[in-house]
C-alpha cells in the first residue's frame, strides 16, 4: 500500500466513523474535514510511538498525503 492509499484509506475509515456518529447533520466538505484532522491525530499517535524507527519515514509521507488531499 502506498502512502497515499493510505491517507485516503484513513480519511475513509474516519468520514464513515463521523457519519455514523452524526448522521446527516453535517456537510460532506464538514464531514471529510474532521476525518482528516482525525486521519492526521491517528498519524501523530503512531510517529510518536515510533520514534526513529523504520517506517517513521513512510508515516510521515502518509501525513503529507492527507494534508494534500
């Protein structure tokens, strides 16, 4: 899987999480915004349990990929 498969993979699991959460009260630009940020925290978890080790760099791009999308 490549990083950004994996970004949009994350922003899909997280937009369906918010979906279910609030049903249609949100907009979709709403909805996939606060998946993103979700999508981006998830990342932020893993990197600081990873430290330096392999595939910090990877993660890292896979933030840069949801923050592009």
């Amino acid at each position: 899987m490549t990083p950004q498969e994996k970004a949009i993979k994350l922003i899909s699991m997280n937009e369906l999480i918010v979906l279910a959460e609030t049903g249609r009260k949100l907009t979709m630009d709403e909805r996939v915004g606060i998946a993103k940020r979700q999508a981006i925290e998830t990342c932020n978890e893993v990197l600081g349990f990873m430290g330096a080790d392999r595939g910090y760099e990877w993660w890292m791009t896979v933030k840069l990929e949801i923050e592009k999308l």
